[in-house]
C-alpha cells in the first residue's frame, strides 16, 4: 500500500484522507486477513516550488517570486524558525531525516516516535517515470489518489501505460478519491489546497477533538463523496462519532448501523476496552469546563455529572481520561470557533437583571419551573418540557421572549447557548431556586 504527498505548503487535514487514512484503513483490513501488507508514504521534497499566490504569500520580508524554479527542499523557511521550506511546513505530520550514513537515511517520526530507514539511491525522476518506478520498487499494490490523476487519458493513465509497455508489469489497483472542503459557520470556501494554504492543519484539529473522531468521518463517508469540515461543528461531528460508539457496543444493530459500528472500529489508534466507556456531550463539556474551578476540575465535574445523573456509575481511568480530554478540547473549541456557548453563571439575581422582568416573563419562568421541577433532569426531558410549552401556548410570551428570560436570569445575558444541554449540566435545586427567585 503506497501513497505520496508533496510538501508543498499547508499540510491540512484533507491530505489525510486518502494518502493517510484511507491507505491505513485498507492495510488494517487486509491484515485482520492475515495478509501481508506493509503502508508506505513517500514524502516529495524534490518537486519545483511554483510560486503560487499563496506560497508566495508566505514571505512576508523578502519577495518569494526569486524562488520559483527551485527544489522545495532548497526554498528557505519564510518563517526563519526551520532550516527550509520542508522542515517547516511538514513539522504539522512529523517525518523527519536524522541521519545520513552512506547510502541510508535514518528517520524519526516526530508525533509517535517511530524510526525508520530508508535508502537515499530512490531519488526523484520525472514524475512520468517516477510513479510507475514507485510501483515496481515498492511492489505496489494498491493506491489511492485524488481526483485529480483519475482523469480518462490523464497522468495515471499515462503512467500505467509506462508501467505496461515499457517496465513490463502489472499497475497497481487505484482508487481515487474526492477532495475535502472547508467552510466557516456552514459557508463553503473551497477545497483545501496545500499550496493555495487554505485548510486547517492536524494540530488544529487535535487541539479542539480526537484523531478518531476526523478518521471515523473519512471512515464512513464513501470515498467518492465530497466532505466539507468545519471546526464550528466540531460538536455535531462529536454527536455522530458517539452514536457510532454506542452501535458498536449494540447486541443489535440494523440497515446501515453495521457500516457505522465498523467504521467507528477502523477509527480507532489504540484498542478498544472490553465494555463500553463513558462518553460525555461535547457540548456538555463545554458548558462543564467554563462554569468549573481551574483546581481539580475533572474531579468536580465528575461530581456534578454523578449529581445530575449524567454518570450513573464509578467511572473507570478510560472514563476520566475521556472526560478530561473533552473538558479541555470542547474549551479550546468555544474559545476559537464557538464563542458564543461562552458561559458565566450569575452569582446571584442582580436587581438590574430583575427589573427587566415583567409580569409576563416572570409567570413564564414560574410555568417552566413547575413543569420541571418533576422530570429527570436530562437534556431530552428538558428540552421535551420546553417544546410542549411553547408550543402548546402556555406560556404567557412568545418564545424568543422566554429564552431571552432564561439567558438572562442565570447568564445575566439576553443570549446564550443552547438552553436544554445547558440547562442539564447544571444543579437542578440551584435551576429552580433561581427561576423561583425570578418569579417573585
């Protein structure tokens, strides 16, 4: 299994669709067959630096254009902070040469520490030489490749043709996939392009959720389909992977769940325990993580997760990993993409928050608590009691008006995030003290 990448610029999280992810997927199948399959990636450093716009962009105190023609490997870091421009814009994945010794090349992966050896003799040919060359020095047998070389009569068509002709071998199966896309706040920007630098990088990525929750969404989707990420709705991605989670712990799954419960296996980097864990809402985590104390702020949530009913059981190191994990990924994500889940309870009801009540908005909050005030404290039942509520008319003002009181007597604002998950995350007791105090 062989694929390559050029260090080209941004190394966004689409290359690890099909080069990476893609190419993992089928090797880890292939050897639960017990077959012998090995994944290889070669890493392009010799290719001519374009000059694109957005490569050029990249030099901020000189003028790039003077580097156009070169090797990507003699470009220099536009940033100073590398000794090129390959070291730079591949320190996001982390292979990097530590070594030379005649006629081998000792490397290191800087993200999971694994070390390798290669031989420096497989230099670089005319790419209409070098991808046929690739194949039969790699003994390839399957590749995947973007969408882009899959064209009829186009550069695997041609290469094949050297391959068969002239080397006198067998190509490799191909399987071309589509491309992925970004967008901010639903609005679709393109295609992310390593050389346009347009995308977000794996350390991005990392930062706000798992490398399995990326990996079950490249997982699932059919290759032949276009993805668009967005990080503002990491947690809705965080929904779907959990779902997933649940199918396969499932003694009965049906239709397409099979498909879901074994691409949420494939996911997975580090092997799966026995039972299932606990799997906290981002979303609650991260209401959880902004109304917490900075000091021992796992413990305290698991406390108000066994309050609220949340967390029914002692939870296992797996668990507290998990809900650790979360509380910090789903804080960074409000923080950068999603400010407004921001969140800081008010410490008491304020008599500049009370006046704005009228007699309207305190009966309304008065008919939620008492609704409330006897169902479980989940956001399903919560958000059940909402929707009969308004939309059966029993409140004495319009919706909007409602959570408008709602946001404003616990945040002290006339906005806030999405009440029921909100709402379920916090003491009940203290909920409805608060609403009654507003009623008054």
């Amino acid at each position: 299994m062989n694929a390559g990448l050029s260090v080209s610029g941004l190394q966004h999280v689409g290359r690890l669709r099909g080069e990476i992810t893609l190419s993992h997927l089928l090797t880890r199948s292939l050897q639960e067959e017990h077959r012998r399959t090995i994944q290889s990636l070669v890493l392009y450093t010799q290719d001519e630096w374009r000059g694109t716009e957005g490569q050029v962009g990249q030099f901020t105190k000189e003028d790039g254009t003077k580097y156009v023609g070169r090797r990507l490997i003699d470009v220099p870091d536009p940033m100073g902070c590398h000794g090129n421009w390959v070291d730079h814009y591949w320190q996001t994945i982390g292979a990097k040469t530590t070594a030379i010794e005649g006629m081998t090349a000792s490397y290191r992966c800087e993200r999971c520490g694994h070390v390798g050896t290669s031989s420096i003799e497989k230099g670089k040919l005319n790419w209409r030489l070098e991808w046929p060359a690739l194949w039969k020095v790699y003994r390839v047998d399957i590749e995947p490749f973007g969408k882009d070389h899959a064209t009829p009569g186009g550069s695997r068509d041609s290469c094949k043709e050297i391959a068969e002709s002239i080397m006198h071998f067998r190509a490799p199966m191909g399987i071309p996939y589509e491309w992925v896309g970004i967008s901010d706040r639903g609005k679709d920007l393109g295609d992310m392009g390593s050389s346009d630098f347009l995308g977000f990088s794996p350390v991005q990525w990392v930062e706000v959720a798992d490398p399995e929750v990326l990996r079950y969404i490249y997982a699932y989707n059919p290759i032949f389909r276009r993805i668009v990420l967005d990080l503002y709705r990491v947690d809705t991605y965080y929904d779907v992977y959990d779902r997933a989670e649940d199918l396969f712990y499932a003694d009965e799954r049906e239709g397409d769940e099979e498909e879901q419960a074994r691409s949420y296996e494939l996911a997975q980097l580090s092997p799966l325990p026995e039972e299932k864990p606990f799997a906290l809402s981002y979303r609650h985590a991260a209401f959880l993580s902004q109304i917490s104390p900075e000091k021992d702020r796992v413990a305290w949530c698991i406390k108000r997760l066994r309050d609220t009913g949340i967390l029914d059981r002692t939870p296992t190191e797996i668990d507290r990993a998990r809900i650790a994990r979360r509380l910090a990924q789903s804080r960074a994500w409000v923080e950068n993409y999603a400010t407004e889940n921001r969140v800081k309870l008010l410490d008491e009801l304020a008599p500049e928050v009370a006046s704005q009540l009228e007699s309207g908005d305190r009966d309304a909050l008065r008919t939620f608590a008492a609704r409330v005030a006897s169902v479980r404290w989940t956001e399903e039942a919560i958000k059940e009691s909402m929707v009969s509520l308004t939309k059966s008319g029993s409140l004495p003002v319009d919706t909007n008006r409602f959570f408008r009181d709602l946001y404003l007597v616990l945040l002290g604002s006339e906005r806030g995030p999405r009440a029921a998950p909100f709402l379920a995350v916090l003491e009940k007791e203290w909920v409805l003290r608060r609403l009654k105090d507003a009623a008054q």
